[in-house]
C-alpha cells in the first residue's frame, strides 16, 4: 500500500508546490516497501500509523527535507490514505544512491524511484515511475559512455576520479562558522550543492577579502564530489584563466581552451575583477559561461564588489552575472567571531577560554583572516611561555596589533579617508553645509568614528564643527540600520573600514 500512497502523495504534490521545488527536492525520493516488526502482535500492527519510508541521497538533502517539507508530505499522505501516516526519512546507502543515478534499464529495483532534479535524466524504472506520475521525460538519458564508462547520454566519458579540480579539501560546510554575516551565502551555497544546475545559477558572491568566499566555494565543490565522485568540479582563481587564455591562444590551440572549460559540472572561480580590461579573457570567459549553462552546469564565482561595481567588465558579462542569485558575505559580526576563534582553536586541539575569545573578537574585527592570525599568535605565545591562555597572555601576545590599531584610526584620519572616498572636502566635514552629497559622507564619517575608535559621542561631534552629541547618535544608529539591509552602503563601509585599519 505505502507506494501506491507515495505515488498518489507525489501526484498532489506536483500539483501543490512550484516546479522547481518539487523537481529539486521531492522528484529524486524514492519509496520503499515499510517492513514491519517482526515481535509485534496483529492487534499492535493495527493500531500503528501506515509508514512510508523514503530514501534521500545525501545528507544535506535529509536535512532539509525533514525541516521544510516533511510536515507538509505526512499531511498530504495522511489526508490520502484517511488515517494518519508517519514518514520515515532515511539515507540511502552510498550504493544505492550510485544506482538511482546511473541505474541502467532492466536493472531491478525493489524500491520506487521517482527520477532526479530537473535536468538530470531518468532512466530505466525512472522513466516509468514518472510516466506513473504524469511527469514528463527528458530525453538523453543518462547511460554508459565510450568503453561502458558513465557519462551524459553518451556523449563523453566521466574520469574514474577528479582528481584535477584544484579543491582544498579541508575547506567544507562541517568547519564553516554560520553566522549572520554569511547567512544568506550559506544557505544558496547549500542549495547548490545539494542539486547544481537546478537553483540560483550562476551564484556571485562577494565581499572583502578575509571572509570566507573562497572558503564557501571550495565546500560546495567538495560537497558535490562526496555525492557524485564523477562529477566534472575545477576550482581555480581568475588569474589562472586569464593565464590558460594567452597561453592557448600563443599556441592556438583554442580546442583545449574549450575542452578543459566548457564540459564541465561545477565551475568555481574566485576573485573575476581581476577579468578587468582584458578584453579577450572576458570573450572566451563569455563564451564558457554560455556553454555551461546551456548544458545546466553551475557556476559559482566570487568577487570583492558586486556585479555591477565592477569596473572594465563587458556589461554582457556583467549582465550575465547578476542573472542568478548575488549575495554578499559581510565582516563577522562579534559573536560570530568569538565561535570562528573558539571552533579554529579545537581543531588545533586547544581549549579557547570564552573570555580570552571575546578579547581576541573585540580588538580584531576586519575579518576571518586577522583573526586567525591573532589567534596564532597567541597559541604560540602560550606554547612557548608555557602558560594558561588568559586575557592577559593575549594582550601580551598581541600587543603591536594593538598599539597599531589605536595608533593608526583617529578621528582625522577617518574624516580624512572618507573625504577621500566620496570625493568631497575634508572642511565639508565640519562644515554647515547639508546637501546630500556632503551630509550622507559626513554621516557615514561619525558612524566610523564611533565604531572605531574610543571617542564619546561629544568628543566626536565637536571634532565635526561642534555638533551635538544627539546629532551624532541620529547618524550612528540611521548608518547602522541601513548597513544591515543596503548591501551597497555595506560594502562601501568594509572598503572604508579595511582601509582605515590598513
């Protein structure tokens, strides 16, 4: 009865939810017979609630399924059946998942398959569990290539291992530090990952340098090939394309230009402002881009400003770049920071005192790099002075970051870098004047003072012409509120911000 159930639950499902979440996370699912307990009396087998045990392929999958759509599957099933139904959401074996994807026609399942995401074929049992469904079929299915190696349709053979994607592979989801400042990039990187090419593609993410983009790319790649080890996956950083282009066009050998770059699954590349002014890197960057999402691969790319921040880009580019999801990861905010300080220092199996963390995250803020930095720095202090990690052996430790940061970020200088950056007077800044031009610059001045320096809110105003205190507060507490939701504001004041600190 239970597949049956799930055929039907799947029907009404298609009908309820958008295509595209139900051909991402409820297509791939298949059903298995339930299996009762052996030991239980007939009575006792009655009175349980019908189960329907679903297989997912990875974990991620698992995860989210279980929190957004299982509630809602067990509602539909239950209201089918006319008696409630318990889901049962389990991994299916390494295997197994194998074979749901690659699965060839005349090989015998016990389970129900209901195929894979939209644009990944379904062959075999797939093909005929969807035409059950009323789905329909894509064409090409996925079969053996050249020499019975896996490939799409045929077409051309998958390597036994990729073992030229350029990936770190300790960078991965498990040891990212979640927090607000990278929430959103996070979640879109987790979608990728758990069905490419369906969702949010081409993914730009930016932000300044430190915080963790590369780290984010490089966990999406890993975790595309933990659950598809053939899956085609090159990471590499811009300048490495612009250097494949000029070496094969002095060569002229543009087929293995396209070869390398155009039958790929998941494209990563980091840092595309450096494509600035490059005329033909960006041609043959163009002509990729189009390829891979001809044929739905995903790609996923990384900057240090938003798309169309960019300066000498073809706007074709940049145009394209936007067309997905854009996202920007922000600096870590101070709870976030003291998780990234404690979490770096278990894996170097050390105990971070949660007091010496909040130090550490307080006097360190640009990003995730100068906190690993300092936070180096005073393990190794610890370890050869022999002592306890404490407040004091940080403020030790870390005494010339210290003496730097309050020696470098005054009031004239933040005045004097802002003026710089908006292109206006430095004496605008303690000015009377009140045009936009001048107030929002000078705004954005008193909300840096505040944050970065030691200064009351009257010191501060009567460094800026002898305001009030209250008018110093209004610009803090208006810049502050619009950071968190103007993403352009918010890069703007992480360029003023890792300026300042150097």
């Amino acid at each position: 009865m239970s597949l049956d159930l799930w055929r039907q639950g799947c029907e009404r499902l298609a009908a309820e939810l958008p295509e595209h979440q139900f051909n991402t996370w409820i297509r791939p699912l298949s059903a298995e017979p339930a299996v009762e307990i052996a030991t239980a009396s007939g009575a006792e087998v009655a009175a349980l609630p019908e189960r329907v045990c679903v297989r997912v392929p990875n974990r991620f999958k698992l995860d989210w399924i279980r929190a957004q759509y299982a509630g809602r599957i067990e509602a539909v099933l239950s209201e089918l059946a006319g008696h409630p139904v318990q889901l049962e959401l389990s991994l299916a074996p390494r295997l197994e998942s194998a074979t749901l994807l690659n699965a060839a026609p005349g090989l015998a399942r016990t389970s129900t398959s209901l195929g894979h995401p939209a644009g990944m074929n379904t062959p075999g049992a797939g093909q005929q569990a969807a035409a059950a469904l009323r789905l329909p079929h894509q064409p090409g299915s996925r079969g053996a290539g050249p020499a019975g190696a896996p490939g799409y349709a045929g077409l051309r053979p998958l390597p036994p291992a990729a073992t030229t994607h350029r990936l770190n592979t300790a960078l991965t989801f498990d040891n990212l530090v979640a927090g607000r400042a990278n929430q959103m990039a996070r979640t879109a990187a987790l979608h990728v990952a758990g069905a490419p090419g369906a969702m949010y593609n081409p993914l730009f993410i930016y932000g300044g340098v430190g915080l963790g983009k590369t780290h984010l790319v490089h966990a999406v790649g890993n975790a595309l090939l933990k659950d598809n080890p053939q899956a085609r996956v090159l990471y590499l950083h811009a300048e490495q394309f612009i250097s494949d282009v000029v070496k094969n066009y002095q060569r002229k050998t543009f087929d293995e230009l396209k070869a390398k770059y155009h039958n790929l699954d998941l494209l990563l590349i980091d840092d595309v402002q450096f494509f600035a002014g490059k005329d033909r890197t960006q041609e043959e960057f163009f002509n990729a881009f189009e390829a891979l999402l001809a044929k739905k691969a995903h790609i996923i790319m990384t900057s240090d400003t938003y798309p169309k921040g960019l300066v000498d880009i073809d706007e074709r580019l940049t145009s394209r770049f936007d067309a997905g999801l854009t996202v920007a990861i922000e600096p870590p905010e101070l709870e976030m920071r003291v998780a990234i300080l404690i979490a770096k220092a278990k894996a170097e199996v050390t105990e971070m005192p949660e007091d010496v963390a909040f130090f550490i995250a307080k006097n360190v803020r640009a990003n995730v790099r100068e906190l690993e930095g300092a936070l180096r720095k005073v393990l190794a202090y610890s370890r050869f002075s022999h002592k306890d990690i404490t407040i004091t052996l940080a403020r030790e430790a870390l005494k010339d970051l210290l003496s730097i940061q309050n020696r470098q970020i005054s009031v004239e200088n933040i005045q004097k870098t802002v003026a710089d950056f908006y292109k206006i007077k430095i004496a605008d800044m303690y000015s009377k004047k009140r045009p936009a031009s001048i107030a929002r610059p000078r705004q954005i001045a008193m909300y840096l003072a505040k944050d970065m320096t030691k200064k009351s809110l009257p010191e501060i105003g009567e460094l800026f012409g002898g305001r009030d205190h209250t008018t110093v507060l209004h610009a803090v507490r208006k810049i502050g509120e619009e950071r968190r939701t103007n993403t352009e504001l918010n890069q703007q004041l992480h360029v003023l911000e890792q300026t300042l600190k150097g």
